[in-house]
C-alpha cells in the first residue's frame, strides 16, 4: 500500500508540474501608452485593448480632438486628445468619391496617374496634419511631462501614420506594432527579404507568378513607394527629429527598430515569403464564433428557405454607391430567389424588389457566421476578408480603393472569390459574378477549406496578440529578435563592397597573371634572337 500510495502522490506531482509548465509566465497588469489610426484600424486596434484591458493592463489612448470613430471617453482605457483643426473624415470622405468617380470614368493611363497623385497628396497631407499636432503637444512642457512621469512600460502603435513611433524613441520605450501597413505600402518591405520577383508590391494588382512584364510593373510600383516614403511621407518629421534627437532619425530606421510586429495576416491569406523572427501572425484575430442574430434579422434570414441569404455591405467608409450603379444591383437582387441584406445609406434605389432589406447597420460576423448565407458582396477590406475566410463565404468583391483590390486578389486566386471593379459593374456583370458564387460550388469548397487551415492553429491568433504584448513588458523588450541589417548601409546590406574587393582582386591577380606570362614570353622571345645571332 505504502508503494502504491508513493507512486500516486508522484504521479500527481507530476501531473500538476506538466499543468504549472503548459502556462505561460503570468504578467502583471501592465501601463500601456497606446497611439493607434483612426478608421477601420481603429476597430482591430479597439478589440485587442479590450482583450489586454480584460486581463488587468492599464491603457492610455491618444488620439486627434477631430476623431470620428475614437471616443475620448472609454471605460477600457484614459485618453490624451491632441489638436487638429481640419476634419479628416471630410478630407478622406472628399478623396474617396473622386477615387470612384474615376473609376466610372475608365482606366487610362491619365487616369491612373491623376488617381495616384491625388492619392500621394492625401496621404501627405495625413502626415502633415499629425506631425504637426505632434509637434503642438511636445511644445506644451506640462503634458510631456506627464506623459513623462506615467512610466509606460511599452507603446502600442499602428504605424499606418508615424507619430507613434517618433513618441516611442522620445520616451525610449519598447514598441509594438499592431501593423499590415505602414507610411508607405506594407509592412515587410522595410523588415524582410522582399524579392521583386515573386513578391507583389501593393497597388500592383500582382501575384506571386510573374512574367517578365509584369516583373517590370513590380518594379515600377515599388518606385512609386520609394518616392513616397522619400519625398512625401519623410519630409513631414524631418522638423520633429531634428529639434528632439540628435543624429539620424527617420522613419524606416524606427520602423525597423520595433520589438514585435503584429502583423494583421497569415499565409492562409497572404502569398508566401520571407518573414523575421520578431513578426507574429495574427491574421484574423477580431473574428469570433457568431452570436444569434436580432428576433426580427433571424425571422427575416429563416424566411428565405433553401434559397438562402446574400449580405451587402462596401464598408464604414462608403455610405452609397453612384445612383447608377446601386440601382444596376438593387434590380439584379430583385430577379434572384435568395433574399437579400444591404448595408446601404444613400438614396433609397428605386429598383428594389421585395426580397432586399436595406439597412444602415447589420452585425456582418453574426451574419456571415449564419448557415444560412451563401454569398458576401463586399468591397475587400482586410476586417471583411478576413471574417469572411473565417466563416467560409465566399466573396463577390467591388473593390474601390487603397489594399481591396490586392485583399481581393488573394481569394480569387484561391478560387474563393470573383472580382468585378466598379468601372465594370453593370446589371449583366453583377447578375452573371452573383449567379456563379450561388451555383459553382467550387467557390464555397475552396473558402471553406481556407477556413480549416486558419482555424487549424495551435494557438489563437488573440492568444498570440496579448502574449506576445506581455513578452515585451516582462522582458522590457525583445531586441534579441531585431536583425542588425538595419544598420547597415545599403552597400554593405547587398555586399556590394565585398563584390567589388573580390572583383579587384580576381582583376589584379589576373592582370598579374597576364604581365608574367608576358614578361616570360619576351624574355623568351629575346633568348630565341640572341642565340640566332
């Protein structure tokens, strides 16, 4: 009995050694000093603070007295309000409609350069507008110095604008990035490898299978990055670094400084790539089981039969499409036996049949989550995309601006989407794109079996999120992930330098070489004459 009892009391210990390992080291609530993008960024950045605030960490927002979607009050964090004059709704609002408008218009070469100049001057305009809101708030001694005193223990940034990263090296606080995007383009372009060759740039409307043309559109497009980050986005925080830091300060440099990249992807999603020790996937991360939909939403979804349900929705940004093209769709939903939910804002399209819900709001997880929908018409944003793999629906996608048509691209190269561009919507398009999701069944197979492999994860991507945040508190950073290539010079990065030592020497030792035998041969040559004389 005495043995018996021994071996239980080791098996138990055992037991609850294995347990004490499986978790993670506990991390005390930590002080967060979060800078986040306003927009649809804000509502990835919202659901990660309220998970860090779940768990007991202490979060400070800052944000612009302009916001449309980051409210000052919040019972998950304190918020610090910078001064901006100018609404950037209105300003992106403005921007957006031209964008389509555009669209509608065709694709011309003219057209393509007028889009991509507007789109450069929006952005540097962005850039402006925080640098020097930024720059306001560090000229108040009073509230550096608070900010100062709160001991932060990190900061929590979307580096889609730079302010956040200029205030980390101020503060010489670690820094974690919750990013897809950065000032110019995507992210792994200033952090990894990124051959041209099979790596799309974004705004190329390119996969990873490129032929030599295309090959040279990549490179076209990453110079029109290059020059944005150069002479458009750079520019505007040039004045902060130069009054605040001593020796070379930009952009990219303290982009490449950062502990942990969250990056908002996965290769589920994206193309493959090469990647870096300090970048964590979360790709999906926001997406949750769905919740029951609202009585009067569920009856109307369960009156639809067999046929099932199509969910509408272009985004937060977008209120209506041209009347023209909301009444192509609102007559094509009116022919089909599917009934049909439409996040629309604008006038009332006069098409519509009585199978179409129109509605300002609609709790788009749920509904995708619902087996009753068979089709998502979305415009690509990543969050849509995203919850879209998730659930397993496939996508029609309409995409108008910025990253959808790229986010777009990726499912349809899987088989899992169609995409029409708004320049080509018409009653015959969107009927034919609509009636192929609904009846080719291989659109659903292959987005369902998209949904396997990102669910197929041995550790939530949330879960990932908040560890990987508490990692950088606990160890008051993560330096031994950074490679040191962003301290080198770009001839030394390439070996450019080594290239050309080895080329000198391969060239004086052939010359070299070359003069011996020479010399060997005249000397021979004079040998041979005097003996004949």
């Amino acid at each position: 009995m005495g043995t018996m009892s021994l071996h239980r009391v080791c098996g138990v210990f055992v037991f609850f050694s294995l347990c004490l390992i499986s978790f993670p080291p506990h991390c005390h609530g930590g002080n967060i000093l979060v800078f986040p993008v306003d927009g649809s960024h804000w509502i990835n950045m919202k659901i990660l603070l309220e998970e860090l605030h779940a768990r007991g960490h202490n979060l400070t927002v800052m944000r612009v007295s302009t916001s449309w979607y980051i409210p000052e009050k919040s019972p998950i964090y304190t918020s610090i309000t910078l001064e901006i004059n100018e609404g950037i709704e209105d300003f992106f609002d403005t921007h957006l409609q031209e964008q389509m408008r555009a669209q509608r218009e065709g694709t011309s070469i003219l057209t393509f350069f007028k889009v991509t100049k507007d789109f450069l001057f929006m952005i540097s305009h962005a850039h402006s507008l925080w640098s020097n809101a930024v720059l306001k708030f560090f000229e108040d001694q009073n509230r550096l110095k608070s900010l100062k005193e709160s001991k932060y223990d990190l900061v929590l940034t979307d580096p889609g604008l730079a302010p956040g990263l200029v205030l980390t090296k101020y503060l010489k606080l670690p820094v974690v990035l919750n990013v897809r995007w950065i000032t110019s383009g995507e992210g792994h372009f200033v952090l990894a490898p990124s051959p041209l060759s099979y790596i799309p740039v974004p705004g190329s409307g390119l996969t990873d299978k490129m032929n030599f043309i295309q090959r040279v559109k990549n490179m076209l497009f990453y110079g029109i990055i290059l020059f944005q980050q150069r002479f458009m986005v750079g520019p505007h925080y040039k004045a902060f670094c130069d009054k605040y830091f001593e020796g070379e300060c930009d952009i990219i440099s303290l982009l490449q400084e950062a502990d942990i990249w969250l990056f908002r992807s996965d290769f589920v999603f994206d193309f493959p790539r090469p990647t870096m020790p300090n970048v964590v996937y979360i790709g999906g991360f926001q997406c949750k089981p769905a919740q029951p939909l609202p009585a009067d939403l569920e009856d109307f979804v369960q009156s639809a039969g067999e046929h099932g349900v199509i969910i509408m929705t272009l985004g937060t940004m977008i209120n209506a499409l041209p009347k023209e093209v909301a009444n192509e769709i609102g007559s094509v939903f009116a022919k089909l036996p599917q009934k049909v939910i439409w996040r629309h804002k604008g006038e009332r399209p006069s098409t519509l049949g009585n199978n179409t819900l129109i509605v300002d709001w609609m709790p788009q997880k749920d509904l995708l989550g619902h087996p009753q929908t068979r089709v998502f018409v979305a415009h690509g944003g990543t969050n849509g995309v995203q919850e879209a793999i998730y659930h397993g629906v496939p996508v029609l996608g309409i995409p108008l601006f910025f990253d959808q048509y790229d986010n777009l691209l990726r499912l349809q190269e899987r088989g899992a989407a169609k995409i029409i561009r708004l320049g080509d919507v018409n009653g015959n398009t969107f009927e034919q794109g609509i009636r192929e999701l609904l009846y080719q069944e291989s659109y659903r197979q292959n987005i369902q079996r998209m949904s396997r492999l990102h669910r197929d994860q041995p550790m939530a991507p949330m879960d990932q999120a908040v560890f990987w945040v508490e990692y950088v508190i606990r160890h008051k950073g993560a330096p031994h992930l950074r490679t040191e290539a962003y301290k080198m010079p770009w001839y030394s990065y390439y070996c450019v330098d080594v290239l050309l030592l080895l080329l000198t020497a391969v060239t004086v030792l052939l010359r070299s070489t070359m003069a011996i035998f020479w010399f060997l041969c005249c000397r021979r040559q004079r040998k041979t004459k005097s003996k004949q004389k």
